[in-house]
C-alpha cells in the first residue's frame, strides 16, 4: 500500500438541483439609481464645466447610475445658487437618488451650508457623492466623514462668532460704527485693605 495513490469516491448528487436562491432568498434585481449632477464655476471665463461635467458623467455611468439631471451653474458662491436650489427641489420630490458634485466647495457655501444641505439630503434619503475628496455618503465610511463635516460647521460657527465680538471690542471705533449700544471698559477696582 505505501506508495500507493488512492482516489477518494466522488459521492454523486443524486437529484440535487442549483437553486437559485440564496440562503432562502430570492435574487433580487437591482434599483436603478438616478444621479443629479451639479457642475459650479464662479465666473464664465473659468473654462472648468465641461471638464467637471465629464468626470461626474463617467463617474455615474461606472457606478450603472442613470444621469436623470444634470445642473451647470456660473456663479459667486456667496449668492443665492437658484439652479442648485432646483436639483434640491428634484431630491424633495424623489427625483433624484444621489447627487454627484465634482468638489465640496462647488456645493456648499460655508461648512454650515454644506452640513445642512447635507443633512436634508439625508432626510430625504438621498445620496451625496464628491468626486474630487472621494466622499460618498451612500456608504458606511462616508457618512462618518459627514459626522466630522457636523464638527468643523460647528467650529466655523464658534470661530465666526468670537471674530465678530473682537470687532466690536476693536479700540479706536468711532461710537457712530457701532452696532449697539457702546460698551464700557472694563476697569479694574482696588479694595480698601
């Protein structure tokens, strides 16, 4: 026997059948996501909305997303964005699944901005995607890259608020600038001892 190689039987499935279940489950098909794309410059001579445009476009074809909108907007990030406001309108009324943004900063106009935009589309149960940080907050990871979004809105906010009152507090304003009434120095008091 030593030397010997033996073959083991090979039981033969008698009957067995493939299922096409799996664990008791039905395949199931797939739900076809619909993208909204948002492509932002601040002026027209930035030549940049095809190229971000492009990128999104790809990014929702591998992904085997349907492109359902798709939003270009030439403007200052400190006005009111109104076509983004419409691809808002879209999330709202379903739409839309996910929307895709080539940067953070072309989406929101301050960290607060961005959170509360973010935080709706959540609500909403919509999907928010930007190529150019790789943050997609239809996944696990990404939305706890949004819990760290929550943290800095928070801490522009702290951070604009103490600059505001260090320009009230700025010696040499004349009373007319002020927007309240006139603070009083703080003066120091000596006690009898």
């Amino acid at each position: 026997m030593r030397g010997e190689h033996r073959e083991m039987p090979v039981k033969q499935g008698a009957g067995i059948r493939k299922s096409v279940k799996v664990f008791g489950q039905g395949q199931k098909t797939a739900k076809m996501i619909r993208a909204g794309l948002y492509a932002r410059v601040s002026t027209l001579d930035q030549q940049t909305l095809p190229m971000q445009s492009r990128a999104m476009r790809e990014y929702a074809v591998r992904r085997g997303w349907t492109i359902a909108m798709q939003v270009k907007e030439v403007g200052s990030g400190a006005t009111q964005r109104q076509l983004r406001e419409k691809l808002l309108d879209a999330a709202r009324r379903r739409e839309i699944d996910v929307v895709v943004v080539w940067r953070l900063d072309r989406w929101g106009r301050s960290v607060a901005d961005l959170l509360a935009t973010l935080q709706e589309l959540e609500h909403l149960g919509v999907g928010f995607v930007s190529l150019t940080e790789a943050l997609d907050l239809t996944t696990p990871a990404g939305r706890a890259m949004a819990g760290l979004l929550a943290v800095f809105a928070s801490f522009e906010r702290e951070i604009l608020g103490e600059r505001v009152r260090a320009g009230l507090l700025m010696p040499g304003r004349t009373e007319s600038a002020w927007a309240g009434p006139q603070p009083q120095p703080c003066i120091p008091t000596r006690s009898a001892s």
